[in-house]
C-alpha cells in the first residue's frame, strides 16, 4: 500500500500490486517403455517388418535413437509419431530371413525433461523363411504326352518340382472322357498317381 515510505519519510506515490503464477512440478518421473514390437519370442516374423517402440511420454529423439541397438546390425531410419511417444525403425531392404534377432533399448534414452529410461529394454524374435514365390511346374508325366499305345487302366502319374498342396492338384486334373479312380501321393507331395478305378 501507499503506507510504504522511503528513508525521508516520503509515502510510496501510488498503490502498487503485481500478480504471478507459479510453474507446475518439475518432471522428475522415468520413462517407459508401454509396447515393444515385434513382440518378445514372437516368432515367423515378415521380412517387411518394422521395430516400433511405444513409451509412457514424449521422448527426446536423438536420445531414442542413440540408445536403440539392433543385433544383428540393422541400417535403417526412423520416424516419430506426431506427440513424441511412438518411434518406428524401417530396416533398409527389410530384415534378413530365417534370422534370430535381438533390440535393446538403453537408458541413454530421455525424455523431454531429460530423465532417463528407468530401466534397459530388450526384446528377441526370430524372422520367418523367405516366401516361395516361384511357380510350380510339371516335370514328368507317366504316360508321355503323345504316347501311343498305352494298355487301357495304366496309372497316370505327374511329377512335380516342389511340394503340391494335394487337394488343389486333384480338384484341377481333368481326364477326358471322364474317368473314377483314386488318387495316391509320394510322402513328399510332388508326385500324384490317379489309377483308374475297374
């Protein structure tokens, strides 16, 4: 108030007042890891997978990215999610198949305030085989194509170049006039025998 008086007895020459806020808490609380992808022990895992790490806040990128650690060794590249929380890692030309690999997060990772992850995450799985994506072919047909003279009820048998899934190759041979009979497979499924019936 206007009582405040300077050392020669002079009154303060208007009321003065001022207003303030004070900041919320410091934020002295650990980050952590929510969800950890691929999952831990999964297994078959796509080659086309990417790693992506969830946390419990925003995270400071840099540090994410330092702490992250791929074994085997992975080149790739990273990407965040708009409010810091979720980093996803896309391995450069995919993962390698058939591979055993193993992430680990260290607590080099901070968040915002610079606190640092409470404690390391690892996590291991195991990539699937590379996809067939080559055609099956007929190799052999018993009888040849073209032959003549083939006693009446000869077995038919085709070979194949790899493993057939048998009800598809039954469902799609055709004999013409159309004729019963039983089929029977080689235990590994790439020869098929129809033997007509009578």
């Amino acid at each position: 108030g206007t009582g405040a008086k300077d050392l020669a007895g002079n009154a303060l020459a208007q009321f003065f007042s001022a207003t303030f806020a004070t900041g919320s808490a410091p934020d002295t609380q650990a980050p952590t890891v929510v969800a950890l992808a691929p999952t831990n022990g999964a297994s078959g895992v796509p080659g086309t997978s990417q790693i992506v790490v969830t946390f419990s806040e925003p995270m400071e990128p840099a540090s994410v990215e330092g702490a992250l650690q791929i074994a085997p060794a992975t080149p790739g590249s990273f990407a965040w999610s708009e409010h810091g929380t979720i980093v996803t890692f896309t391995p450069t030309g995919g993962l390698q198949y058939s591979t055993a690999y193993r992430v680990t997060l260290g607590t080099g990772a901070r968040d915002l305030a610079a606190n640092p992850l409470g404690a390391a995450v690892e996590s291991s799985f195991t990539t699937g085989p590379q996809p067939d994506t080559t055609a099956p072919r007929v190799v052999s047909t018993l009888p040849v194509n073209g032959g003549t003279g083939v006693l009446l009820g000869s077995p038919i048998r085709v070979t194949f170049s790899e493993p057939m899934q048998r009800a598809s190759v039954e469902a799609a041979l055709t004999l013409t006039p159309t004729t019963p009979g039983s089929y029977a497979w080689s235990p590994d499924s790439t020869i098929v025998t129809f033997t007509p019936a009578g």
